[in-house]
C-alpha cells in the first residue's frame, strides 16, 4: 500500500523508507532510524509510520508517542521516569509500537532501550539527530539487537515527486539546493540560501566540532571546503597536508586531515568512496573520493559560487545508487599504453562508479554531455579493459532514449536513470 505524506500543498514519497519499517515490525529489535539532520526522520516515524499503523488496525492507545525535543516532554528525559511512563501505557498482552523522537536526550538511553526489548509486546522504534547518534556503529551498542534504518535527504524522485511542473527546472533547484525537505517549502532563494548556510554552519559542522572537540576550528572548515570544491577529485590526506603547510603556513599532520575526514563521514555530511582496482579485485584505501550526502550543503560551503552541474550531477548519481541500496566504489583499471615518444606505459583509467548488489554488478560512467567520437571514446576507454561481462552503462544528462551500442554499451539519460530505477 502507498502511503504518502503532505507538507504544505507538497506530496512527499519515502516509501522505500516506510516499506523498510514495515517489514521491521515485530522483529524484536530496536529500529534506529539514523541519518543527517533535517533530512526527515521524524516526518518518516510520526506521521508516515504511526499513519501505516493506523491504517493497519492498530488504535492510538497501543501507540506511545513520545518527542523528546519537546519542552513539554523534558521530565521524560529521566531514564527512569521515561521506562516508568511507557510501562504505565502498557495494560494488555496485545502489541504496543513505541515511537521515541531524538532518543539521545536521555540519559543512558542505550540502557533504556535495552530495557524495553525485555518487554515481549513491546516493539521499539526510535531517531535521533546528534552527532553521537548518527555515529555510524551505534548499532553495535545494542550488541545485534539493534537494527539500522539509514535515510537519506530526497532523492530527485522523490523531490520531484513533491514540486512538479517543468522537469528541467527542478533539476537545477535540486542540484542547487539539494534535497532537505525544509527547502522545498521555502519560496525565495534568498530563503532557502539562508537556511542552507546556517544549517551547515551552526548545525552540522559545530556538531561534529563538539563531539571530537576539534580545536583547529579554521583548518577543519577549511579541509570541508576544500572537499567541496573538488567533488570527483581523490583526497589525498598527504598532499593535503602539504598543501596547508606550503600555502596556509599551516602544519596540520596527514593523520589529523584523515580524522577530520573521517568524522565527517561518521557524521554523515560525507559518504566516502574507495577507489577499486577492477583487473586485480582489490581495495587502495590510500586514495578516496569524497561526496556530499546533500549537495544544497555542499554548495552553501562555497556561499554558492561553484556550481558546477557537471560535478554535481556526479554527486547526485552516487547519493542515488545509496538511496537504491547499493554498495559503490570508485574503479579503476591498468592498461598498457603509449607516451608521446612512443614508449609503452602503465595507464590507469577511471570508472565513476563500480556498483554492487549481491551478485549484481554495474560499471557507470557518468558523463554530462557526449559531443563527438573522441568524447566517447575517452569517456568508454575504462570499460575496453573490463573484461567481465557485468553491464557497462554511461548516464548521460541529455535527454535521450535508451540505447545499447555496437560495444554492448548502455547509454542512459540522467532525468530515465533518476525516475525510472528499473532501467538500471
């Protein structure tokens, strides 16, 4: 069954989302809906979910609600004042679904929880939006009795699924300001600019600040921006280091450049991509790329003076194959070569995104535009040495029917791969 949401006159899809809790139920795990601020966890928990259980024959009074966020509800920010309270609704053998708002506000909360998988007709859901909650192992606190349900900030799907009309205007909104569902309310850009740039200053980067009390605060928000401008590009913490050393005057260690790159990712704002070699099936950690989980914060970093749809819309295919359920990796492959004088050369050439499912794999390349012989060939040239026969795809952002080449190349427009997944 679809459910949807209202916000404001808007229609809001997250059913992959709500499906996921839905098949949750009754498994005798705790729910721990995790993901970067703002992005709609509690709209998922309160409004979708409680609506699913109403609609399957549960009443409100086997449903305890409780936001924690909520000043009226700060007494139940007392561990034992909030297992007292739920035990108290708690008056018949019938199953009773607990839905808890912004869980890290109480005190040993993990202990709370624990304590309510004790109770058999007790079925737990819960969000929570510190940086400590969304550290990417706190399932492991609940020592595999907890499940983890990750969202991410609107797909373009599900972001034009709400806003509609002109399909190309949406993609510039969407690849300007990113898919937070706030934004989609707010009708100026000066609106929209504002909240994005006071939701990466004051929200997100002074979460992660606060967590690992980072004292180079300068240098910190200097390596996100650096990031930020060179979406695609790998990260090297070394030359990083050397550079803040050369042209800041800075001497800040490689180590410390790969923790602060790593708490961003903990937290979130970041999801990393390691680089695979293709030919010898192995991982090199040592170079990694770095996306945006939302590019409308990526750009309000750089005060929105880079936007660059080519980049960008490298970002948004990865976030897409996350939100899909799919492991991604950036790859490579060696291939032997010629130099200018003619002398043979190991060569390594990039494939954007190398796809895993289970037994399912893809190679895609994305490509803004393809004009002419040589640019296909410098964009397939990665693919010529794979020599597996998993689908070898390039996205392309114009708007063409789907096609397979002569090579057995598949050549996808960006606005078929974001709204129809089946094509992959």
């Amino acid at each position: 069954m679809k459910q949807v949401a209202d916000l404001s006159n808007m229609i809001i899809h997250r059913n992959n989302y709500l499906e996921r809790l839905i098949a949750s139920k009754g498994n005798r795990m705790i729910k721990i809906i995790t993901g970067i601020r703002r992005c709609g966890k509690s709209f998922l928990l309160f409004e979708l979910f409680h609506h699913h259980l109403n609609e399957s024959g549960v009443d409100d009074n086997h449903i305890i609600e409780i936001a924690l966020d909520d000043r009226l509800n700060i007494e139940y920010r007392d561990p034992d004042k909030l297992l007292s309270y739920i035990k108290s609704k708690v008056i018949d053998n019938n199953r009773y679904y607990v839905l808890l708002d912004e869980i890290q506000l109480v005190d040993d909360f993990v202990g709370v929880l624990n304590s309510l998988l004790h109770v058999r007709n007790i079925d737990t859901f819960v969000t929570g939006s510190n940086s400590r909650f969304l550290s990417k192992d706190i399932v492991t606190e609940f020592r595999g009795r907890g499940q983890e349900i990750h969202i991410y900030p609107l797909s373009f799907s599900e972001f034009y699924g709400a806003k509609g009309g002109d399909l190309s205007s949406a993609w510039k909104e969407y690849y300007t300001f990113g898919g937070l569902p706030q934004t989609l309310l707010m009708k100026t850009v000066k609106d929209k600019k504002d909240y994005l740039q006071n939701l990466a200053d004051t929200v997100y980067i002074n979460d992660v600040i606060d967590r690992y009390k980072i004292r180079n605060r300068i240098e910190f928000e200097e390596l996100l921006r650096i990031v930020a401008s060179s979406i695609g590009a790998p990260v090297n913490p070394t030359k990083l280091s050397n550079t803040f050393r050369s042209l800041k005057n800075v001497a800040i260690s490689n180590k410390t450049l790969s923790n602060y790159l790593a708490y961003l990712n903990d937290a979130f704002m970041l999801e990393k991509a390691i680089k695979y070699n293709i030919k010898g099936k192995k991982y090199i950690n040592t170079l990694s790329k770095y996306y945006f989980s939302d590019v409308g914060l990526r750009n309000a970093l750089l005060n929105f003076r880079q936007i660059e749809p080519t980049h960008l819309m490298e970002n948004i295919i990865y976030n897409e194959l996350l939100c899909r359920g799919y492991s991604v990796d950036v790859g490579f492959v060696e291939m032997l070569g010629h130099d200018k004088n003619g002398k043979f050369i190991r060569k390594q050439l990039e494939v954007d995104f190398v796809v895993n499912n289970a037994d399912q794999r893809y190679y895609i390349q994305s490509a803004y535009s393809i004009h002419g012989e040589d640019k296909l060939q410098q964009e397939t040239a990665s693919f010529k040495g794979i020599n597996d026969s998993f689908k070898k795809i390039i996205i392309i952002k114009d708007d063409i029917m789907p096609y397979i080449d002569e090579n057995g190349y598949n050549h996808i427009g960006l606005f078929d791969f974001l709204l129809k997944p089946e094509l992959l």
